[in-house]
C-alpha cells in the first residue's frame, strides 16, 4: 500500500478557495459590519460601567513607548511605524488645507476640495492594501507551518479575507480611540436610512382612519 505522501507548499502564492465566492456580497459584508458594530459598542458600554476602558487606554499608553531615566533610549512597541507613503501624502495634505483658508475664488476652493478628496481615497486604498497584505502573509506563515508538519494547507475563502479586514478595521479604530465615533456616525447613518424607507402618511389618510 502506498503512503500517502506529506503536504507542501507548492507555491509562494496564496491560493483562495472559490467555493464560497457567491456566499458574501455587499449586504453580507454589511451585516458582519453591523454585527462588529454592535458587539464592540456593547462592550464599550460594559467597560464604561466597570472601568475596564481606562485600564486599555493606560495599557496602550504604555505599550506605545516609555523610558524611567530621560538620558536612555526611548523603549518602543514592536507595532509598525506610519508607512513613507502615508507620511508623504501628510505633508501635501496639510497644505492643501492651508491653501483652502487662504482662497477666495469658488472655483479654487472647489477643486482643492476635489484634490483633497483625491489624496483621503489613496490614503484609505493604500490602508486596504496594506492590511491584505499583513492578513495573506500572516495566512502564508501559517499554511508553511502546517506543510511542515505535514497538514494539508488551509485555503483561505476571500469571505474570510474579507471579513478579517473588516475585524482588523475595527481593531485600528480601537487602538486609535476613533472607535465610538465611527460606531455613532454608523448608527445615525442606520437610522437616517431607515427613515428615509418608513412609508410616508398623509395627514388626510390618518383622519379618514
């Protein structure tokens, strides 16, 4: 009888499973979102009542970077630094702003309004980009380990790629304390909607009732 031979990577490419392509359209990544949404809000609540959100904040506050004796290096956390591009496009922004204050001409404003809108997609694409990245080499790390030990390698469904961005999303508002604020603008967002769809009522047919 013939052993069946070990696992390994064939390739240096992540391969996705496409069986489940059809399984997330935009409503779905929606719905994941509300859910994060709506978890995360609660525990806000929850840390709110127990203290426990102070305590995250003076942990991060920490891990960010300390030193006891300012004549030694500074100890920083191992978290990447703000990538060259995003620096890069900083700089142009804040002068755009700059140059907004300063113009009179309607036509001026405009389209440094229209630039400026230019410059926040690139940063936000180059955002989604990069968090891929990390998410496909932290998945490629572990398809290698797995092949080592002679596992078959997990494809990972892009329902999953997807939906991991999306927890990853969360996790740098959290870190960046712009979470609650992104939750509300969601929620009146929400609410907004669903009141544009209520069905509207005529005073008069409310009388003839």
């Amino acid at each position: 009888m013939k052993k069946p031979e070990p696992a390994t990577a064939t390739s240096s490419k992540i391969r996705f499973d496409d069986s489940d392509d059809h399984e997330l359209s935009s409503e779905d990544e929606g719905e994941i979102e509300r859910e994060l949404a709506e978890v995360t809000f609660e525990e806000l609540q929850r840390a709110r009542s127990d203290g426990s959100e102070m305590v995250y904040r003076k942990h991060n506050m920490e891990k960010k970077g300390s030193r006891a004796n300012k004549n030694r290096p500074m100890e920083m956390s191992s978290k990447k630094p703000v990538s060259r591009f995003r620096e890069v496009i900083q700089v142009p922004k804040k002068e755009l702003k700059k140059q907004m204050k300063r113009a009179k001409d309607p036509e001026a404003v405009k389209e440094l309004k229209d630039r400026m809108t230019r410059v926040d997609k690139e940063l936000k694409s180059a955002a989604t980009k990069r968090t891929e990245k990390d998410i496909l080499a932290e998945h490629k790390k572990k398809e290698r380990e797995a092949a080592k030990k002679g596992k078959q390698p997990y494809y990972l469904k892009k329902s999953e790629l997807r939906k991991q961005k999306l927890i990853e999303k969360y996790k740098e508002l959290k870190d960046s304390g712009k979470l609650e604020a992104f939750i509300e603008k969601k929620r009146r967002k929400n609410a907004a909607k669903d009141h544009r769809y209520m069905p509207y009522r005529r005073p008069a047919e409310e009388g003839s009732q």
